[in-house]
C-alpha cells in the first residue's frame, strides 16, 4: 500500500452508529403524547356526560355546543377578526414592554447608586395588580387600541425589569475585575461580561412575560372594548345572564299557573329571580 492510500487519521472519539428501530428512538415521547391526548379526551368526554346530568349546563356548557358556536364564529369570520385584534395588541404590548423593560434594567442595575434610591419605588410599581390600572388608562388614553397596548406593555415591562435587573447584578465581579486589568474600559466590560452574562436573566424575563402580555390585552378587553377576545368572553357572558333571566322568568310564570289552577296563593309574586341575587 502506497503512501497516498493510506486513510487519514481522525481525532477524537469513534462514533458507532446504532441500529435502532423507529419505536427505539421515538417510543417515550410518543407515549407522552398518547397519554396527554387520552387524558383529554377522558375529560371532554366526562365534562359532555356531566352536562345538564349532573352539573346544570347553564354554568358549564358542553363541548359540542362549544365547538358549534367556534364554528358559527369560524364561518362568519368573527373569531379571526376579534382574534387578529388581540394578537396585535400583544405583539405591540410585547415588544414595547419588553424593550422598555431591557434598557430601564441594564441602565438601573448598571448605576449602583441610582438602582439603591429608586429601587423600592420600583417594586412598589411592581406590586400594584395591573387589573386596578385600566381604569385609570382608559381615562388617559380612551378605550381603543392604544389602551390594551399600554396594559399589556406595562404588566410586561415589570417583569422583564426585574429579571434583567437582578441578571445584570449576579453578574461576576471576577470577570469584570480581570476586563479592567487587562486595560478593558466600561464598554468592553459591558460587551464582554455584563451582557452576555445577564443574557440569562433576560431570556427568562422574556420568557415569563409573554402569556402576561395576553394577560393584560385581555384583561383591558374584558373593561371596556367592542373589538377582541375580552369583547366576545364579555359578551358571552351577558348572553348567558339574559338566558338565566328568560328561564327564571318561564319557571316563575309555570309556577304562577299552576297555582292559579290549583286555587293556591302566588308565593313567589314579588321575589327577585335568582339571576338578579
């Protein structure tokens, strides 16, 4: 064998292939899924038996007139136009808030003495449930789009904040040490250590914020909207007092004729239905 046939050497460790089948490599999380489906499948199915059985439908519904209605709502476009609404207010709720959240929380954390005097107030911000300032947003920026994006930004921003605030200060002062012996100045020590070191505290700030952005959307659609998913949930729900009201009021008159015929006395004239407790 000459030189120029002789294989070349390579480093590092000697990679078998395994022949596995397609259930070895795919088994576990296959069944996962399997069970995930069943349990749900177990519980649409006992929630359609419990239906006007056991639990009255007035307050729970049944799945099959829930996927009729999402159908009537597919078909008339409803559900994509209020849908749309929303995805929008949470993608700008999103972004805003998140951005916000980022530069307040490297600038604050960054400047010791300004982070230890507005720090309480900070959290003090924090603290206040995001439901009690729709009100007060509605009276600032009126009951549009603006509003729900404001809502959502700002129950975003605090928690990307807080995250990306305590990432930048767990950040290790060794390594910051070492950037300014080797004649690092503070941009370098950002570049170099504080960013991609507080990379984690802000990834996981991003990651907890995003169902608080639908969160707040929704919530700002629930007090006042005529377009988005909060208007449908609202309105669904005054469909469902309307109807608890028509079927007090049919059971109340059943009642009074039935008395009539048996020549007793109205005992439910003038008391409030139950709909109106």
């Amino acid at each position: 064998m000459s030189l120029t046939e002789i294989p070349p050497v390579t480093s590092g460790p000697v990679v078998i292939p395994r022949d596995r089948t397609w259930w070895q490599r795919h088994g576990t999380t296959t069944t996962v899924w399997l069970v995930r489906v069943a349990l749900v499948a177990v519980f649409l199915a006992l929630w359609e038996i419990a239906a006007d059985r056991w639990i009255d439908i007035t307050f729970i519904s049944r799945p099959s007139d829930i996927v009729s209605r999402l159908g009537d709502w597919v078909g008339d476009g409803t559900l994509w136009t209020n849908t749309w609404i929303t995805v929008q207010e949470i993608v700008y709720g999103f972004s805003l808030g998140a951005a916000a959240g980022v530069l307040v929380g490297f600038v604050l954390a960054s400047l010791n003495f300004l982070y230890r005097v507005l720090d309480p107030f900070m959290m003090a911000l924090y603290a206040i449930p995001k439901v009690a300032l729709a009100p007060l947003f509605i009276v600032w920026f009126g009951i549009g789009m603006h509003m729900k994006v404001l809502l959502a930004a700002a129950t975003v921003f605090f928690l990307v904040f807080v995250n990306t605030a305590a990432g930048v200060r767990e950040v290790d002062r060794g390594l910051v040490d070492a950037v300014r012996l080797m004649g690092g100045n503070r941009w370098h020590v950002v570049r170099k250590v504080v960013l991609p070191s507080s990379m984690t505290g802000v990834l996981t700030g991003l990651k907890v914020a995003v169902p608080y952005a639908l969160i707040g959307a929704v919530i700002g659609e629930l007090v006042a909207s005529n377009r988005g998913l909060g208007y449908l949930i609202n309105d669904a729900a005054l469909a469902v007092r309307h109807r608890r009201r028509v079927r007090d009021a049919r059971r109340v008159e059943r009642h009074r004729r039935g008395a009539e015929r048996r020549g007793e006395p109205d005992r439910q004239a003038g008391q409030p239905m139950e709909a109106d407790r």
